[in-house]
C-alpha cells in the first residue's frame, strides 16, 4: 500500500500502532527500507510525498488504521 503522511505526531502515531502487530513492518522510499516500528528510521525518509508500507496480512487492525494515508 502507498501512503503518504505529513507531520510529526502523525508519524509518531504510526510507529506507536505498529508497535502493536505481531511481525514485521516495511517502510520504503526508493532504495531505502525502513523499520516500521522505528521512530528514527521513519524520521530518516521523506514520508510526505508517498512511501509504500508492507505488513502482515493478519494486522487488520494496522490496516484499517493507515487506509487513512493511503494514495489513491
């Protein structure tokens, strides 16, 4: 899924949700991918202008919570 977020307490509510699925989260921009779960590694990228995000299929939770950043 391609999100895009701007603001620091968005992408601080971000990690703290993500902290809350069992598994993995990806962040990537480009060729750079990112901990999902990593407040410093979602401050390293630009994630104002679109990165695509990876979880597991059974955070539904997650999901519904990002689906409000989602690109198209």
């Amino acid at each position: 899924m391609v999100i895009k977020i701007n603001g620091i307490t968005k992408v601080t509510n971000l990690a703290q949700m993500a902290h809350s699925v069992n598994g993995d989260i990806y962040v990537k921009k480009g060729v750079y991918c990112v901990d999902g779960k990593s407040l410093m590694g979602l401050f390293s990228i630009d994630m104002s202008n679109g990165v695509t995000i990876a979880y597991p299929s059974e955070a539904t939770d997650f999901e519904n919570y990002i689906k409000q950043f989602k690109v198209g």
